[in-house]
C-alpha cells in the first residue's frame, strides 16, 4: 500500500485556462508510483518551496499533480 496523505488546506492548480485542479483540504492523495516526468522538481524550483507528485489514486497510478510539502500530512495507519 502507498502510503497516503491529507491535504491539509485549499489548493488550487492552474493546468490550462479551462481546466484547473483544485485540492481541498481533507481530500485523500497518495503516493506516486510512476514517473512525474520531473514535474515536482520543476516546480520546486520556479516556486522556490519543496514539491512532491501524489497520486488521485491508491495504487498511485495516473493522474497526478504536484504539491507543496506543507500541506500534505501524513495519514498514519
């Protein structure tokens, strides 16, 4: 099992004009486990804070976004 995350505020992604990403706080992501294709490494440098790719998915397939570490906490099982 991947381990799991909560977002832990709003969060939102713009992807294209007519297609945005939004995240709110509660929602349930994962950990990724397949290639962001240096998603989160691109981000973590325009931004300048630390980003990791998760997963919409429990087997941490595809799709995926990046996010800044501060708002994913851990879920503990």
């Amino acid at each position: 099992m991947r381990l799991a995350y909560t977002i832990t505020e709003t969060y939102e992604i713009d992807t294209t004009p007519d297609n945005e990403i939004i995240l709110t706080a509660g929602m349930r992501v994962y950990e990724l486990g397949v290639s962001d294709y240096g998603s989160a490494t691109y981000h973590t440098m325009v931004d300048g804070e630390r980003h990791v790719s998760v997963s919409f998915r429990d087997d941490g397939d595809y799709p995926f976004c990046t996010v800044p570490v501060r708002i994913l906490m851990p879920i503990l099982n």
